[in-house]
C-alpha cells in the first residue's frame, strides 16, 4: 500500500471514528474530533488518538481490586480520605 493510499484509509478511518462518536452522543464540544488528526509526515502515516479515546468506548474501570460497583459509592470513598 502506497502511502497515499495508507493517508487516505487513515482519514477515512477518521471520519468513521468521528461519525462513531457522534452517533453515540459523545461529541459535545468537538475538542475529541479536533485531536483525532492523520500524521503523514515521513514515510509511515499515523492516525493519532488523544489518550482518553478508550475511556470514551469503555469507560472507566473499577476503583480497587475487586471492587463492586457503587459499593461503596465513590462519594463516600473521597469523604473518607478527605478526612
């Protein structure tokens, strides 16, 4: 594959991630869109991802090793250290 042809792949794959967002109600300021950016500098193009990306898809995962959800609340834990 070309070059171009990797570039442009990339963009399309872009454009995809971009539309997969906002079909999910997860663009509200378009700063994630802005960050998602084709680097086809030298002679391998990248597609760049900010680092939260996954957390967009996945969410967050559990606070402590073997920890329920909610149990106990988060609120309840910042209180605790907090004191």
């Amino acid at each position: 594959m070309t070059n171009d042809n990797l570039t442009a792949f990339l963009e399309s794959l872009k454009t995809d991630i971009i539309h997969s967002l906002q079909s999910k109600g997860k663009y509200a300021t378009g700063q994630t869109a802005q960050q998602i950016t084709v680097d086809a500098d030298g002679d391998n193009p990248q597609l760049q991802l900010p680092a939260y990306m996954q957390l967009l898809e996945t969410g967050r995962g559990p606070t402590g090793k073997d920890a329920l959800p909610g149990s106990p609340p988060m609120i309840d834990r910042i209180k605790q250290w907090c004191q």
